[in-house]
C-alpha cells in the first residue's frame, strides 16, 4: 500500500465555516459589572452565596450585635423609662470588640483570596477598571459594616417608640446615631481592606487587622489615662488622634452631641474636632490612594 | 521528636517576607509606649504594673501567641501544601512538636523580650516587676501556642476563634465573671508571676498549684490532641 499522493491534499482539506458567530446582542457595560461586584461583595460579606459554614460567623456576629439592642429595649419597655440607657452613639464603642471581628474575618475573605488565587487578572479582563473593583469592594465593605452598626441603632429606635418617648428627640438622636456609625463603617472599612489586601494569607490578614484596631484602641486609651491621671488633661483629646475608634469618639463627642466619653470626660471642642474630621477625611483617603496603588500592579 | 527541616520552613513562614513587620510592631509599640510613660510620668510602679499587666500581658502575649500559633500550622492546611509535609516519613507528633518549639520560640522572643526590656524602662524592675511580667509572658507563650496551634489544626477560622477568646473571654468576660478567671491562661501566668515576685503589685485569682496543674494539663493535652488531629487529617477545598 502506499500513502496518497501530496497532489492530493488540497482536494480533501478545506476549512469548514462551522457557524461561529460574533455576539452582537446588548453589552451591560462597565456600571452593571461594578454593580454586580458591588452586590456580590455585599452579600459574601454575610455569606449568602457561599457555603453554610461560611454564613455561621458573620450571621452569628450580627446576632452578638443585636441581641443586646434588643435587651436593652425589652427593659427600656418595661420599666415605661423616658429614655435609653444607652446612647445611640455610644452603642457601637460598647461592641466595638464585635466589629472588630467581623471586619477582620470578612475583609480578608472579601480581597485577599482574589489575590492570593490569582483571580484578580481575571476580573480586569472584563470591562472595568482599576478604580470600579476598589469602589466596589471598598463600599460593598463599608455597607456590610453600616448595616452591622446601624440595625441594632433601628432596633433601639424602634424600641423607643414602642416605649412612648420623645419621637422628636429620639429621631435626632438616632439621626445622630447613624451619621456616626456611618462615618465609622468608612473609617474601618478602609483601614480593613488596606490592611488585607496588604497580606494575602487570609490568617495573618485577620491577626493585622484586629492588631491595628484593638492595639491602637488599647494603647491610645492608656496613654490617655495616665495624660489624665498626671493632670495633663490638655493632651487627651490629641491623643484620641492616633486610633480609628478614638477618632470616631471624638467627632462624635465634638459634632454629633455624644457625652465625653475620653478619661475624665476631657470634653473634644470644635476647634479639635475639625482637626478629627480632617484627619478622618485624611485617613479615608489615604486607604483609598494606599487601595489603587496596589492593584496598580497586582498579578500582571 | 525535632525535626530541624521542619522548623526551618516553618521558621520562614513565620518570619519570611512581610509577615515579621506585623511581630515587630508590637513589641514597637510596647517599648514607645513605655518610653512615652516614663518621660512624661517619671519612674512609677504602679503604672509599670498597669501597663505591663494590661497592655503587654493581656493584649500582646495573647496576639503573638495567635500569630505564631496558628500561624505555624494554619496557612500550610489552607492552602493545601501540608500534603508534602505529611508524605514525607516524619511522625505527625513529631511535626505539631517541632512546630510548637517554634511557635514557643517566636512567641517568647517576642513577647517576653519587649515585656523585660519595657519593664526597665519603665520603672528599672523596681519590686521586681519586669521580671515578674516577663516569667508571666514565658509561661503564657508555652499555653498559648500549644492551645492556638490546636486551633489551627482544628479549624480554618482558628484566628478568629482564637481573638475572641483571647480578647472576649479573657478581657472581657474576665473582668466582668469572677469565674471566667478560673478558665484563663493569662491568670494562671500571673499566679506564677505573684509567686516570683511575692506579694504585692501582681495579684492573680487563682492558686499557684491550680494554676500550675491547668497550665500543663492543657499544654500537654492540647498537644497531643493536635497530633491526634494531625493523624486523620482530611483536607477541604476552598470555601
């Protein structure tokens, strides 16, 4: 036998038209993919869309945060008083701890497995841009942690009504209430995600952010107590400048008719507390600059 | 029951690259904070006691020991190259017990280092309390990572189960329940602080024998649960 002869190949090869065809339907475009980020980062926050054992962390941290709102109302009921023992303001520096876990469990899961599986390259292969997944990231973590603070304030104010009490009062106060919490979500939100997206092992981003949370907290509270303790009480509110949740204290304390919650009461003015809004300001954008310089590059 | 290549990878997964800066902020931190408070407050052993029991003993040890512990044997399960280590002939006690002379290490150079070097800052181990915390911050390493390299091996959120015990359970509940105390290794380092130092600044809840039984019952037992764990491994894909 022998082979065919070459003269007979190009009878028999042709290149077949198997009917691919370009899409030529409507395209959603850049705000629909950062919209879907948005949503996705949003809801993995608390779990839903990911795995059962994924959802028991943050579902039972949200319940941590509510149950005592809840206490707190079903007494503030029944005892008929004609106001909250807690402050709206001061709910979220009570349970400071419980926010500190939740961001430091779900910022890590929200940026740092996308870095360290690589997948970052895939998501800039679709048509957004640089500054779309760090918006999309930063306030799907920012709303995760608003509703975290604001449901248990809604809880308290709902409560008060139930309680007959001042409604007029009582909304400013929660007016109040929700501005600071909000200010706060965008404040640990940012520090959260810099802080994980910085370290890309999920362990050692969870041990960072909560270092730089409570450690700041801690240090900040001591150093202000001996400041009060040896009469220097005029140090305290600058010191209250150098952690995220003394900051937060102090913007509320100076704009947002919160009592002096420094040691000794060391009321913040509104000459100081310009300088704590500034520096929040600063700060919030200096996580977003610290944010987009690192995916400048990130697995390209 | 060392295995030298063991502990030199895991020493370089605890320390390599970027992870070290987060250890040494600490330990930073201690050391300008106690600068801070003895040139503004002057030489007092009070406030040396204050801040050594609540900043260094109560927050750092605990967060180093969480680091380390977990650290040594967490990301290696998460991310599935445990295998490697586990196929070679090596016992698997022998990999948690070399892992936990590490972890140890780590913990103790830099907890109870930065605890002895603040304490003479502060106040020159007036009433010995430098010495004290820093026998204190010893002993809670061995606990710590012994309890928080159990965790590791048992859970893939073992960081943030170990923060909450160690900042909820010990700071919070701790100071609120009497009881609780009975249940912390942090107290348990303090009674044998109180012993070292004799009566006076340090004050710990539970006796020196009690503490001394719990300490190593629940180092050995964590240990040995650890191996156990370590035994019938199974390894799970990404959430």
């Amino acid at each position: 036998m022998s082979t065919p002869a070459p003269e007979a190949a190009p009878d028999t090869t042709r290149i077949h038209n198997i009917g691919y065809r370009s899409y030529d339907g409507p395209r959603l475009g850049r705000s629909y993919a950062r919209r879907s980020l948005f949503s996705q980062s949003l809801r993995g926050a608390y779990g839903l869309g990911r795995s059962a054992k994924s959802k028991v962390l943050p579902m039972l941290l949200f319940g941590v945060m509510c149950a005592p709102a809840l206490i707190i109302v079903a007494i503030s009921v029944y005892t008929k008083a004609d106001e909250l023992f807690v402050e709206y303001t001061q709910y979220a520096v009570l349970l400071q701890l419980v926010i500190a876990v939740y961001l430091a469990s779900q910022a890590p899961q929200s940026v740092s497995r996308d870095l360290r599986f690589r997948t970052v390259p895939l998501y800039f292969s679709r048509p957004i841009e640089r500054v779309d997944y760090v918006l999309a990231k930063y306030g799907a973590m920012a709303s995760a942690l608003f509703i975290l603070t604001a449901s248990p304030l809604l809880i308290l104010w709902i409560g008060s009504m139930l309680a007959k009490m001042d409604f007029v009062e009582q909304a400013k106060l929660f007016g109040q209430g929700l501005v600071s919490v909000a200010v706060l979500s965008v404040l640990f939100s940012g520090v959260g995600l810099v802080m994980a997206a910085l370290t890309p092992r999920r362990g050692f981003g969870v041990a960072a952010v909560i270092a730089v949370l409570t450690i700041t907290y801690g240090a900040v509270s001591t150093l202000q107590g001996i400041s009060y303790a040896t009469e220097n009480t005029g140090a305290v509110p600058w010191l209250g400048l150098f952690s995220p949740l003394t900051l937060v204290i102090g913007l509320q304390n100076a704009f947002l008719g919160a009592p002096a919650s420094f040691p000794g009461e060391v009321p913040v003015g509104a000459g100081a507390g310009v300088v704590y809004l500034v520096v929040i300001l600063g700060l919030i954008a200096a996580c977003y600059g610290i944010l987009m310089a690192r995916y400048r590059k990130v697995g390209l | 029951m060392y295995d030298p290549t063991v502990a030199r990878l895991t020493y370089r997964a605890l320390l390599g690259r970027r992870r070290a800066a987060i250890l040494f902020l600490l330990p930073g931190l201690l050391l300008i904070i106690a600068a801070a408070v003895r040139a503004i407050n002057g030489a007092d052993d009070q406030v040396a006691a204050d801040l050594l029991g609540g900043f260094a003993l109560a927050t750092m040890v605990p967060l180093i020991g969480v680091i380390a512990g977990t650290g040594a044997i967490g990301p290696e399960i998460d991310d599935g190259s445990i295998v490697y280590l586990l196929s070679k002939p090596v016992k698997r006690p022998t990999i948690i017990i070399t892992k936990l002379i590490v972890a140890i290490a780590v913990t103790m150079a830099f907890s109870a280092v930065p605890t002895l070097i603040a304490g003479f800052i502060l106040n020159g181990n007036g009433q010995q309390v430098a010495v004290a915390y820093t026998v204190a911050a010893l002993v809670a390493s061995i606990a710590y990572s012994a309890l928080f390299l159990l965790l590791g091996t048992i859970s893939r959120h073992a960081v943030v189960i170990g923060l909450v015990y160690a900042l909820v359970w010990e700071a919070l509940f701790g100071s609120l329940i009497a009881g609780a105390r009975t249940l912390s290794v942090q107290q348990w380092a303090l009674a044998l602080a109180e012993k070292v130092t004799g009566e006076g600044l340090i004050s710990s809840d539970v006796a020196l024998p009690t503490a001394t039984v719990l300490l190593v019952v629940v180092t050995l037992g964590a240990t040995w649960f650890a191996g156990h764990k370590l035994r019938t491994l199974t390894l799970a894909g990404e959430e």
